[in-house]
C-alpha cells in the first residue's frame, strides 16, 4: 500500500499507470486511498478520485470494488457535503447505463443476446462445455459475451445504488429516482427475475426504516415530501409489474400501497387513487375474482365523477357501463354456502383484506362476511344512480336480467343487446390515467349469466324439458357448455335438477326436498340394514386350537417375555447408570480443563485490553492535536483572505496567533457580515413593498371591471337556462297527457283480468286450505293412536318391572334366613364342642390330683421310722404302692402287673382303698373338683425319678401329641 502525503498525488499516481496499461493497479492504488482512514475528512480533490476510481470500475467491470468505494465516500460526505455525493452516484450510474446501451448497440442478434433467465446466476455447465469443445466461438455467442456482463453489471449497479441510498433523508429524491430507472430497466428488457427481487429489495428497505426508527439520518414519513417519493416509487412499481404480467407481484405493490398509507394514516391524492384503482380492477380480473373487480370499478367510477371536473358526459356514460356490467359478470350464488368451517373463517378473512384495499379504510372497523357481496353492490348501485348514467342497452340488461321473468325468450333478448355492448368502448379523453375500457371482455360472464338465470326461470315453470328444446333456448352456448354451467350451479344450490341423457330430457327439482341430508338416504339406510344383521347374528369366532391343547401356554409365554422384559430392563438401567458415572466424571473433568483455561483466557485478555486502551488513548490525544493545529492553519488561511479582500489586517500588530485568537476574530466577522446582509434585506423588502402597493393599486380597477361583465354573462346564460327547461317541462307535461288518454282505455280490461286472476287464485286457496285441514286431522288422529299405544307399552312395562322387583325381594328374604339358620347351627354345634372340651379338662384336673394325692401318702409312708423291725411283712408292703402311682397316673399298665398287685394287696391294707379310688373306669360318678389352694400349699414338686412322669403328667391336654390310656 503506497502513501500519498496529498490527495492530488494518488490522481496523478494513477494517470500513469493508466497510460501504461495498468489499470488493475491503478484502481487498486485509488481503492488504498479512499479506504484509509488517513483521508476522512473531505476534500475538493477527493471527489475527482472518486469519478476517476469509478470510471476504472465500470471499465473493469468491478462492482464490489465500487460499492466499497462509495460506502466509505458516504461516510465522508455524509455530514459536510452530500451533493458531492449525489454527484459521484449520477456518474457512475450513467457511465453503467452508456456502457450497457453501448454494449446492446453493437449486438446484432438482441433476443439471443438477453436471453438469460437470471442476471445473477453463473454461465450454464452446457455453455461451458460448448465453449470447450468448440474451437471458434459463434457469432451468437459472442454476442451474448458481449451484451450480458454489461447488463449484469448494470443490475448489480442499481442494487449497489440502491443499498448506499437506503433510508437517507438527504438523498431521497436521488433514490426514488434511482428506483425508477430499475424499474425501467427491467421493463425495457422484460427483466422478470430481476424485477421481483428489486420489489423485495425496495420492500425490505422500508420494513428496516420502520424497525429502526432510532437511526439518526432517517426519512420522515409524515413529511408531505418524503412521503411523495415513496408513494411514487411504489406507483411505478405497481404500473411496471402489470405491463410485464407480473399480477401477484402487482398484487403484493398494492399491499405496500395500501400498508404505506396505514403507516402514516393520509390518504394520497385523487390522480395516486384513479391509478390504483385502474390496477386494482386489472389486477382482479386476471385473478378471476368478479367481485372485487366490480367494487374496484365502482370505487374508480366514484373517483372520476368527484373529481375530474373535465370529464365528459361520453366517458362517464362508458365508465357507469362498464361499473353496472362488471356488477353482472358477479356470478349469482354463493360459492362458500357448503364450505366447511375453516374454509369459511378464511373466506371471511379474504373478505375483509380486500375489503380494505378496495375501500382503502385505513382503520377498518367492520368484521362481516356479508360487506362485499354481489346484492350489496347491485343495490347500492341503484341507490347512487349509477344505473341511470350508463348506456341504454345496459339498463335493458340490466332490467331484462335482474327483475324481467322471460324463460322461453331471455336468450333472444339478450343476444341483440350483448352484441351492441361488444362493440362499445375505447380509450377515455377526459380520463387520460384509466385504460382502455373494452366493454367486450364481459360479454363471456353476461352469457354464463344469462344462462344460469334461464334454468333458473325455466326450473320453476318445468318439471322436465328435453334437451333440443332447451339447446333452443340457448343461442350463446352448445348444450355441453350449459351441462358445464348447471354442474356448477347445482353444486352451490343455485338450481336443482339432472340431465337423462338416455332419455334425452332434463329434470328440474325442488331445492327444498333435495337437501343435503337426503342426497344420499339409500346408502345410510344400506349400512343401518348391515348393522342390524350384524347385531342379530354375530359371525362366530373360532377358538384356538393351540390353546385348547396347551391351555397355559398364552399366560407360561406371558409371564417369561415379562421376566425377559424386566432383565433386560434391569441390564439397560445398569448400563446408564454406569455411562452417566462414566460422563460425569469427565463432565468435571472438562469443566476444571475450561475453568482453567478461561481463566487464564480472561488474564490475557485484560492484558491485552489495557495495552489496547492505553494505545487508543494516546492515538486520541495525538490526533486532537493535529486537529486543533489543522484547524487553526485553515481558519487563519481563511481569515487572511477574507481581510484580503475587505483590505483589513487580521491581527493587530504584536497580538499573539493562536487558535482562540483566529475563532474570535473570525465570530466577529461574521457578525458583521451578518448584520451588513440584514440590513440590505430589510431595504429590499421595504422596495419590494412599495412595488406591491403600487401594481395592486393599478390592478383594482381592472378586475371590479371583469368581475361585473362576468356578472353579466352568468344573468344572461342563468336566464336562458331557465327558458329552456321551462319549455322542456311545459312538453313533458304534454306528452305525458297524450300517454293517459292512450292508456285509460285499457282500464275496464285491465280491471276485469284482475277479478279473474283474484277468483281464481281464491279457489285455488281454499282447495289448498282444506286439503291442508284433512292432513292435519289426519295426522292428529295417528299422532293419538301412537301415543295411546305407547302409554299402553309403558304401562306393561311398569308392572313387568314391579313384578320382577317383588320376586328378587322374595329371593333375597330367603336367602338371608337359610344365612342365619346356618349360623345358628354353627354355633349350637360349636358351644356342645366347647362344653365336650371343657368336660376333658375337668377330668383330666381330677386324675393329676388324685396322681397328686397318691404319691404324697407314698412320700409319707416311706418317710416314717419302721415300728416293728421283727415282722417280715412291713418291708414288701412298700412296694406295691410305688405301683399304685403307676396305674393311677395315667399310663398304660400291663395286666400281668395288674394281676401281681391284686394278688400282694391283702398283704398291705391301707394303700388298697387310694388304689380303688385311683381307677377311672370303675368310678362313674361327676368328678371331684380338686381344691387347688389346698393343693397347693403342699410340696407338689417330687424328688428323684418322679420328676420326669409327674412332668408329663402336667402337660395340657390340647398340647400333647400321644394318646392317653384313660381316653382310648
């Protein structure tokens, strides 16, 4: 990058290199100047390097290496000189547009040459590859690389234009005008692609206009200037968009009209309107949207008539035709009648978008569906007298069409009329704005209407017709084409009927009895058959072999897919939870790794950020010098030659030059020159004055004179207007005279067919009424029948269910009292086994006291001193009794035992009666209760050997598990 220590050296830099062929370097040393940031403030020479550096650019064909350049030339003017600016715009945007119409001069083939779909897109892969294979280029081709990268240059130079300009409030005038050119541009050379895109370009740049609003050199929209400008672009736009056949992108202009309007809440004036009318109604047409189009003309129909005060009685006649025709084309019926709900929500929604646009209510407040249709419009056309200023033969359609009952010769009534009506229109002289209007372009509509109006009325007069005679009937149209019609007038009720095409007739219908919930009757009744037999004989499942042979197999697959499931369940979870430690750990293990490396990131960064300032500080304070010192040499400069020229020194001698010293002298001077400059301008105005005074004085006269010759022609024409319509009055009134006495002879018929038409249409009535009569009896004595049987029924019913009541009553009564008896029973047999087990307790007490008992009197025979050591029979007598425990305790005892004791008992008296007593069989008598305080106060546990038996002796009798002796 080189340095220039002046501006005017860079230019001379670059001459040079031109002269030799580089001009690649020299648009690359000019690019280095503007972008440095050395050269921000403005001067005279940098302009001269601007249109320099952009005659390189188009010459290079460098459109990115212009747009820099002039985004920083924006920067530097933007606040100090801005008409420098628009200057270096208007260059480079001629220099483009002469290479472009230089370029399409030369080419001889022009339709070969524009033949490209996208400016922006790159060369085709088949003209590459041509251009590979071929050794010599075609005289086409050639010219294609001629004209179209100068064309694609043009278009990348009003985008570039375009994007420096946007929301500029000191280059509006330059934008709108910039825009206008793209806009021919794309019109001259049938630019579709490139048109939609400068739509969206210019539409995104008022949308960031809106979202900005806090940019410091923004548009006001609210100023009647600025305001202007918009509103012509988008007008431009909208008249090019329809002379190219773009209509939805026509569409989406008049949305961005009507969208700019509400933005700033003004209407624009009449001529903006007239104009967006005229569209709109093209615009509706092409959509096929009748409707609209009608309100659109009755719109601009209002416009002209207000407004335009040189519009002729011709033109407004052909404009009220072309409203009342437009009104008609509106086909009769409802196309949303059998419209689901969402269809009707966005219909309504519909309604009410164009509503606005058409009506242009820039705070709309209504919300029907019914604002915008074809009665509506046709009433209020009526009421305005729009239908008295069109031509006559659109009053006879109108009156034939609308309200006349003609079903066998409407088609003959109308053809004649139609005809005249095709061949009136032309182009409007008092309304140069407005297209052309061809009354032709209806004669389509009126033909489909005029059938549709023709079945109508036929319909109610004919049941049935055949098809040749209603062909008759027809002139406009083969019967094909009125199938087609009545196809989509019964679809939305219009008319009801059917064409036998075996039978060569048509069947007209009732719409009442056709509806739409009896279209159909044969099917429904169809499946309610199918569901009754259904319900009364069911299709029979088939059972599973598999599982008759193996009837727990369904539930044993059951239970072992659940426990697979749930192992499975059990592995995966175990899997997570070992993945989610795994992640975890290098989770942390990451977030030590960042918090480490952040803070030291953040360390370098303060670092870095104070050096940074500490350097922008000391840049500020060496350029504030520089500056101030730069200031000060110009306005010393300046001073100098301003006292030059007053032939005054600027500083007194021995004052010392400073910066505040030069500011204050050079204040001073311009307050004096100021003052110098007010008191001439008072001068003049007080000249200007006296001028005024005097030519006003000259002039009254002279205008007194010409406003009473004025006055006196308006008395002459108002007095001869007034002669003339007394004289037409007085011939009305004649006429008018002559057509009574023609017509009061007619009045004894017209009188006797009224009584006729009234008596018959009165039997008529009483028929009807009385047959109306005997139905109704009729059916109120059937409606008695069923309600008589019905009670009848319920009745039955009622005491059915009575019945039915009584006997489960009478069940449940039963029931219950065989519940108590059972449990009765149960617990009568459960008291006798609790007296049975009670008495087995007692019994067994009694024998463990007498077991007791026994071995107590042992203890005490053993524990006494022998008396009689001398007789040998005291010793055995002893042994029995250790016996005698034995078989009154309740064990077993052999009978050989038994047998020894009896044969020893006469040997020992005294222990015989405890043994006697001590037998359970042969004491049949209550048992004895024993006395357990007695009992107890001896010494019941025994000693040695006896312990273990008297042990198994206390056990419970519900505890022990073996069977006594006693109870065998």
């Amino acid at each position: 990058m080189a340095n220039f220590a002046k501006p005017e050296n860079a230019l001379k830099r670059a001459d040079e290199l031109i002269n030799v062929g580089q001009k690649q370097d020299a648009l690359q040393a000019l690019h280095d100047l503007i972008t440095s940031k050395r050269y921000r403030a403005w001067q005279k020479p940098l302009e001269k390097i601007m249109f320099k550096y952009l005659d390189l650019c188009v010459d290079l064909k460098r459109g990115r290496f212009a747009k820099d350049g002039l985004i920083q030339y924006r920067i530097v003017c933007q606040q100090v000189n801005v008409s420098s600016l628009e200057e270096v715009i208007k260059h480079f945007l001629h220099l483009s547009t002469e290479k472009a119409e230089h370029a399409r001069s030369q080419a001889d083939a022009l339709d070969e040459a524009l033949d490209v779909d996208d400016l922006e897109a790159d060369r085709k892969p088949e003209d590459l590859q041509l251009s590979i294979v071929s050794g010599e280029k075609g005289k086409d081709r050639s010219d294609r690389e001629l004209v179209t990268p100068w064309f694609k240059f043009l278009w990348e130079t009003y985008r570039t234009v375009l994007e420096i300009l946007r929301n500029n409030s000191k280059l509006e005038a330059l934008y709108a005008m910039t825009a206008h050119k793209a806009f021919q541009f794309c019109k001259q050379y049938k630019r579709t692609t490139e048109f939609r895109r400068l739509c969206e370009i210019i539409r995104n740049h008022l949308a960031n206009l809106n979202k900005y609003r806090d940019q410091r050199d923004r548009p006001d929209l609210s100023a009647p200037e600025s305001l202007q400008l918009y509103l012509d672009t988008r007008f431009d736009q909208l008249k090019v968009a329809t002379e190219l056949g773009l209509w939805q992108e026509a569409f989406r202009s008049v949305e961005d009209i009507y969208g700019l309007m509400c933005m700033v809440k003004k209407t624009p004036k009449s001529s903006l309107l007239m104009v967006y009318y005229s569209k709109l109604t093209e615009i509706f047409w092409i959509s096929s949207s009748q409707l609209y189009h009608a309100y659109a003309w009755f719109k601009l129909f209002s416009l002209q008539k207000n407004f335009n005060k040189n519009l002729s009685q011709k033109d407004l006649q052909l404009i009220a035709s072309s409203v009342v025709l437009a009104a008609l084309s509106v086909p009769p019926f409802d196309r949303a009648q059998s419209a689901s709900h969402m269809e009707l929500e966005n219909e309504k929604e519909r309604n009410l978008r164009m509503a606005n646009l058409i009506g242009f209510n820039l705070e709309p407040k209504f919300e029907g569906r019914d604002m915008l249709s074809r009665s509506a419009l046709l009433s209020e056309l009526v009421s305005r007298g729009v239908l008295s200023c069109a031509s006559q033969e659109v009053k006879d359609l109108f009156h034939v069409l609308e309200h006349e009952f003609h079903p066998l010769d409407l088609g003959s009534k109308i053809q004649p009329l139609l005809e005249k009506i095709s061949k009136a229109g032309g182009k409007l002289s008092s309304a140069p704005s407005l297209p052309e209007v061809q009354l032709s372009q209806y004669v389509l509509s009126l033909e489909k209407l005029a059938t549709l109006r023709l079945l109508q009325q036929v319909s109610k007069i004919y049941q049935t017709i055949r098809i040749e005679s209603l062909s008759q009937l027809v002139p406009f149209f083969e019967f094909s084409v009125v199938e087609k019609i009545s196809v989509d007038a019964v679809k939305n009720n219009f008319v009801a009927m059917k064409v036998d095409h075996m039978k060569g007739v048509v069947i007209f219908g009732n719409l009442g009895i056709e509806s739409d919930g009896l279209k159909d009757h044969l099917a429904v009744f169809a499946e309610s058959l199918s569901k009754v037999r259904a319900m009364l004989y069911p299709v029979p499942s088939k059972a599973s072999k598999l599982g008759g042979v193996v009837p727990n197999l369904a539930d044993t697959v059951e239970k072992e897919h659940k426990r697979l499931l749930a192992r499975k369940s059990i592995i995966e979870k175990r899997k997570e939870d070992q993945e989610r430690q795994q992640l975890e750990m290098e989770r942390e293990e990451e977030q030590k790794r960042l918090k480490l490396q952040k803070l030291t990131e953040e360390a370098e960064q303060k670092r870095l950020a104070a050096e940074i300032q500490e350097r922008r500080k000391q840049r500020i304070l060496r350029e504030i010098e520089q500056k101030e010192l730069e200031e000060a040499q110009a306005l010393l400069e300046d001073t100098e030659k301003r006292m030059k020229k007053g032939k005054k020194k600027p500083l007194l001698d021995g004052e010392k030059v400073t910066k505040q010293n030069v500011m204050q002298r050079a204040l001073n001077e311009q307050v004096k020159e100021r003052q110098e400059m007010e008191k001439k301008l008072q001068k003049l105005a007080k000249t200007m004055d006296y001028l005024e005074r005097a030519k006003r004085e000259e002039a009254a006269p002279v205008i007194e004179a010409a406003y009473q010759r004025r006055l006196v022609e308006e008395r002459e024409f108002y007095e001869r207007e007034q002669q003339r319509e007394v004289e037409l009055s007085r011939e009305r009134h004649e006429s008018d005279l002559k057509e009574k006495s023609r017509l009061s002879r007619m009045l004894d018929f017209k009188e006797k067919f009224q009584e006729e038409v009234i008596s018959r249409r009165q039997a008529e009535f009483d028929r009807i009424k009385t047959e109306r009569e005997e139905r109704i009896s009729q059916i109120i004595r059937v409606r008695k029948q069923e309600r008589d049987i019905k009670r009848k029924q319920m009745y039955y019913l009622t005491c059915e269910e009575e019945r039915i009541r009584k006997l489960q009553e009478e069940e449940e009564a039963r029931k219950r009292e065989e519940a108590e008896k059972r449990k009765k029973e149960q617990a009568e047999q459960k008291a006798k086994l609790d007296e049975i087990a009670e008495k087995q307790r007692q019994r067994e007490l009694e024998l463990e006291e007498k077991a007791k008992r026994s071995r107590e009197e042992l203890l005490r025979g053993t524990a006494a001193p022998p008396a009689r050591p001398a007789e040998p029979t005291v010793a055995p007598a002893a042994a029995p009794p250790a016996v005698a425990p034995s078989s009154g305790s309740g064990k077993y005892v052999p009978k050989w035992k038994r047998q020894a004791a009896e044969v020893s008992g006469p040997a020992a008296p005294t222990p015989t009666p405890p043994a006697a007593e001590s037998d359970s069989w042969t004491n049949r008598g209550p048992p004895q209760k024993p006395d357990k305080w007695t009992s107890g106060g001896s010494s019941n546990r025994p000693s040695g050997g006896d312990a273990w038996r008297s042990g198994e002796e206390r056990r419970s009798p519900f505890g022990s598990s073996r069977p006594r002796p006693a109870q065998r």
